[in-house]
C-alpha cells in the first residue's frame, strides 16, 4: 500500500454545523488541503446579512497564504482613524490607527455580506446542505452522529460547531457533559446581554451627497447620542454605507425584550427606525435617509450578548465563533 494511500484512509470526515464566515472558512481552509468535509446549514437559504466588518493584521495573512489578499482588497478600504461625534453631530475625538506602517498590513474596512459571498464562492455547493437544523448530537463506535429536525442522520469523525451564538451543537454537548458531572457550572449560565442593535448596508440613490464616498480611505464615524443610544455611518467600496443603530439595555429591559422578540419581526423593526431617523448624521442629513437607502429584508436587529464559555472542546466535537466566545465589537 503507498503512502498516499494510508494517509487518504486515514482522514478524517468533519462535519461542520452552521454556513456562516466561520463555518465557510473553515470549509475554504479544508478546500485547500482536501479534507473531506461538509457544511449543515440550518437556514432554508444562505443570505448575506450584516454591516461593516474589518480584517487587519492578525488574519490577513491566512487569506493572504490562501490567494485571497487581492480580493480582500477589491472589497475593502483602508480606514486611518475612528471618528467620534456628539449628539449634535459635533466631532469630539479621533484615534488613529498604525496601519501597513505599524503591522504590515492595512486595517481593512468592507461590508460584510461581500466577505460572506467571497467566502461561500470557494466552498464547492454539493458541500452545503439546508434546511439542517441539529436537534442533538452522539457518539458511539468511534464517531460522532448528527440528528436533524428533518429526521435525517449524518456521521463522521469530527463535529465543529461553527452554529453561532445559540449553537444547538453546544447545547447537545454540555447536556451530555453536565449528565456525566464534568461541565464546569459557568457553562451553564445564561449569556449576559448589554446592547440591542440594528444594522445594514445601504445603496445611496444619490452618492455625490456624501463626499467621503469618493476618497479611497473608508470614514468611520460614530455618534454617542445621549446616555444610552448610539449610531455609525461607515464608508465601504462601491458607493455603499454601512450603519448601526444602538441602545444599551438595563437588566430589565433585555429580559423583557428577550422574552417578547424571540423572533423579530418587520414591524419591530419599524418601530426602533422610526426612533432614529431623524437622528443627525455626522456627514449631513439624517440617519433615516441612510436607512432608507436599505432593502428592508437586508436589515438586521440582533441582541449583543456576551459569555466567554470555559469547555470549548470534548470528545470528538470542537466549537469555534460565537459558539464558544461570543463578545460584543
């Protein structure tokens, strides 16, 4: 038998729960080593959803070994500062950020959902399966089982739950580890929840409003609107303006709110809009025409949670993301 022949018995099959960047970039990193793997996505269809996102010098060098710097590049804008307003739209501060000079690399500024579409071009489509939401988790005879609410079971070698925030993979681990009495107790407690928010990327109708479209540096500008509220305007590639909407929440009210929109709906998000949008804009106008500018199934509001999980791994399952270390940014 050659060589080549006991190391391809001998890789191992991943699982990988949950289509996301996380689950798509391992995919891509798997891709390129041909690790035999597969992605189940619980959604009906992959969406690029999000605002702003950066990359800088503590992970362009993956994408850098993986061919994928350039296009990294096509999507992005370097950003120099971070811009800070009062509620008037006045500007109170600036930091200033080392870029290429300090790191080696830029501190690259892009809306998410093109980094998500990147990403999801690398991964072969017979490697993502939807509609597969985990219900629990097994191992027995040396693998590791997935169950789906559509009935079906998968196996393999590895299981990474790559599920995000609520990961169903991490729920069905910690059961069967708190059954055995060797979760720590701090896994079981609930995530801590800080900040309500919403945010998107728009496509302005009339980009030659808002002259920081055509440098070719990306403008981060945040505005503190009062004790509790926030919101940002942030200058992408192609014309697009990535935003946010804010409020930090008191014990209270995260519970009731977590309580009353387990699911949110468009008609929430009407009402939050309807509180910022005569909010100023720190590059003129008001954040209600930035928004407005938004295609409204491309709007997300999402709580902030907060937990840093202790039990990361067992068996034969390992969870990465969100899944075991979700923090507010």
């Amino acid at each position: 038998m050659s060589a080549s022949n006991v190391q391809e018995q001998s890789m191992p099959t991943v699982l990988i729960a949950g289509g996301g960047i996380g689950g798509l970039m391992l995919g891509t990193l798997f891709e390129r080593i041909n690790i035999p793997y597969h992605i189940f996505e619980r959604a009906s269809e992959l969406r690029s959803l999000g605002s702003v996102m950066t990359l800088g010098a503590n992970i362009l060098p993956v994408f850098e070994q993986l061919g994928l710097l350039d296009e990294i590049y096509k999507i992005s804008k370097p950003c120099p500062s971070l811009d800070f307003y009062g509620p008037k739209a006045e500007k109170i501060g600036s930091i200033k950020l080392m870029g290429e000079k300090g790191s080696g690399y830029e501190n690259l500024l892009f809306a998410r959902p093109k980094l998500y579409e990147l990403l999801r071009s690398q991964v072969p489509t017979q490697k993502i399966s939807l509609n597969k939401r985990i219900l629990r988790t097994e191992e027995k005879d040396g693998r590791v089982h997935i169950y789906c609410s559509d009935g079906t079971m998968y196996e393999g070698d590895i299981l990474v739950g790559a599920d995000g925030a609520h990961s169903g993979v991490r729920q069905s681990l910690y059961k069967h580890m708190d059954e055995q009495g060797i979760l720590p107790q701090s896994d079981l407690e609930s995530m801590s929840i800080g900040f309500l928010s919403m945010v998107g990327v728009a496509n302005p109708p009339n980009p030659e409003k808002y002259p920081q479209l055509k440098d070719n540096f990306s403008h981060f500008s945040s505005v503190f609107g009062g004790s509790s509220d926030s919101w940002s305007a942030i200058s992408v590639s192609d014309n697009q303006i990535c935003w946010s909407l804010g409020v930090q929440l008191s014990e209270s009210e995260a519970k009731e709110l977590q309580f009353r929109n387990s699911e949110w709906s468009p008609e929430s998000n009407d009402a939050m809009i309807k509180e910022y949008q005569d909010c100023p804009c720190p590059w003129g106008g008001t954040m209600g025409e930035i928004i407005e500018a938004t295609p409204k199934d491309l709007i997300s509001k999402v709580f902030l949670e907060e937990k840093f999980f202790k039990t990361w791994y067992h068996g034969r399952t390992v969870l990465i993301g969100d899944a075991c270390h979700k923090v507010n940014d």
